[in-house]
C-alpha cells in the first residue's frame, strides 16, 4: 500500500470516525506512559508489569487501528 494513501485514510478517518480517534488517543496515551517507563533507570516490579501490559494493549490498539485501515481501503460493492 502507498504510504500516501494510508496517510490520507488515516486522516480521514481521524476526522470522520469517532471509533478510530479514540484507539488513536488510547494508542498515543499508551505510547506516553511506555516512554516515561522507559526513562526509568530502574523498575519496580509493578511498573514492570505495567510495561509489559502496556505493550500488549499498544499493539492489540496498533492491530485494530491498521484493521480499519485495511477496512477503509476495500471497495464498496
């Protein structure tokens, strides 16, 4: 898929579809604490756990995201 292309489906679909911005913001809310994680010297277990969990739920976001994608791309009819 061209990179232009998916640029513009997402851009359309964070101005059309109420569903897409939210895993969006969820995506970059995730992204967000991962990196403050990240910048830790070190973990408490927890905050390892939390890591880990963010990462699942950044790339079950990420899944759902590219999905719609795929969805909006597929010709009517």
């Amino acid at each position: 898929m061209d990179r232009n292309t998916q640029e513009e489906i997402k851009a359309h679909l964070t101005e059309t579809n109420e569903t897409f911005r939210e895993l969006v913001a969820k995506h970059q809310e995730y992204d967000r604490r991962a990196a403050e994680l990240d910048a830790k010297t070190v973990l408490t277990a927890d905050e390892e756990l939390e890591e880990h969990r963010l990462k699942k739920q950044k790339l079950h976001l990420k899944d759902e995201i590219e999905q719609m994608i795929q969805e909006a791309l597929q010709p009517v009819g």
